[in-house]
C-alpha cells in the first residue's frame, strides 16, 4: 500500500515512517506542503497521513488543493490541535479521519486500514449497506436512493467519515450548522432521530454514548458488548 507522509517533525517523520514501512507500508516522506503536494500530483497513493503545521504550505490548503484536483485519495490528518472547531475544519476541508498527538502506532494502523476498505478512490464512503456518492451528493440503501434533508446528509456524511468511532455531538453541531451558529447542541439529537427512522431498513445503526456522541457501525450488537 503506497503512503505518502506529510509531516514536519524530522525525528517523528524517521521513526512513524520507518514503523510504518515494518507494517507493509510503501512509504514517502515530505517535509512540507509544497513537497507533498507535488509528490500527490505526481503518482497516485493509496492513504495520505497529513500534519497540519506545515512549511511553505499549510496542511488545510495543502488538503484543499488535492480536493480541488480531483483527488480522492484517503487523508488522515495527524494534529496536535485539540479544538473541535479545528478539527471540523480538516474535515471540512476534505480529510477523511483525524488523530490527535500523541496517538499510538497500532490505533494509527488500525484507522489507516479502515479508511482504505471504506474508501474507494473515487471518494465513496460506506458502511455496511449504506454508501455515500460525493459526485452526486447521494445516499443509497442497498443502491436504494435515500431522501434526506441537507442537515440529516451532513450529519450522516459526518458519522460515515469515522465509522466505528465515536463524534462527539459538538463536533457533529458546527459540520451541520456551522461553527458561528448558536444552535443548542441537543438539536443534535432530533436530526439523529429523522436519521434512525429513515435507516431502519439499512444494515447499519447509530448508537448514543451518552455524554460523549454518536457512533456509526454495521455490527451494533458487537460494539454494544465492546461497550459494556
């Protein structure tokens, strides 16, 4: 699997690119923005691990300019930025999963691989028998169209971004309203009520962390026993 490594820390960059090699992992490393953005322009990858503090050129616009290409390659954004806010902007910005530094390396593997047996390279996400098609804005059941409103599209477009992982509910509120809108976290919840209902017949389930967020699977019963 070709991985390009985007980050800027010399000594992290050795030793995560090397780890990564050990695991499988073709590996090419770029210091800064504009480096990798001609490395991603000039060869296809499989997975992008993108730090956000870049030289040259910002982790964001370095995101933004691959999305403006065409580019739908997997990106997974290493940060040390623990905003929410900032978080929903790489997401925003066209990332596909994020991890917070200090992360561990099997957690990293882990997400990596997920976000390759869940992304196409033409951008799809899916989950169980629910998927996802950028081009075209749509949601289908089983390749049956779904009709959801904007806001329960952004909502579920969110939770199919991290399937298995758990989006905490302001997360969720600033990539649906925005992040000026002053709409209570709890109108959360009644957009992901709509969005049971309209997936009672999909092969997936939302599940509520209390307290935390919601969680997007295809195997509920299993992540509920894991809960326990």
């Amino acid at each position: 699997m070709k991985l390009l490594l985007v980050e800027d820390d010399f000594d992290l960059s050795g030793v995560l690119g090397k780890s990564l090699a050990a695991r499988g992992f073709d590996v090419l490393c770029c210091a800064d923005g504009i480096e990798a953005l001609a490395a991603a322009r000039k060869k296809p990858f499989d997975v992008l691990v993108l730090d956000l503090t870049l030289p040259r050129l910002d982790g964001l616009e370095l995101l933004q300019r691959l999305r403006s290409d065409g580019s739908r390659v997997p990106v997974l954004v290493l940060t040390a930025r623990g905003a929410v806010s900032e978080r929903v902007a790489g997401l925003n910005a066209g990332a596909d999963d994020y991890l917070a530094k200090p992360f561990d390396l099997d957690e990293l593997v882990a997400r990596l691989g997920a976000l390759t047996r869940r992304l196409g390279r033409d951008g799809e996400l899916r989950c169980g028998q629910l998927r996802y098609e950028p081009a075209s804005n749509a949601f289908y059941n089983n390749e049956v169209p779904l009709d959801l409103s904007p806001r329960e599209g952004d909502l579920l477009r969110s939770l199919m971004s991290r399937v298995d992982h758990v989006v905490p509910k302001e997360e969720l509120r600033i990539a649906v309203f925005g992040d000026n809108d002053e709409t209570h976290v709890d109108a959360i919840e009644v957009i992901v009520h709509r969005l049971r209902k309209k997936l009672q017949r999909a092969s997936v389930e939302i599940l509520t962390l209390r307290g935390v967020g919601y969680l997007l699977c295809d195997d509920a019963s299993a992540v509920a026993q894991a809960a326990r």
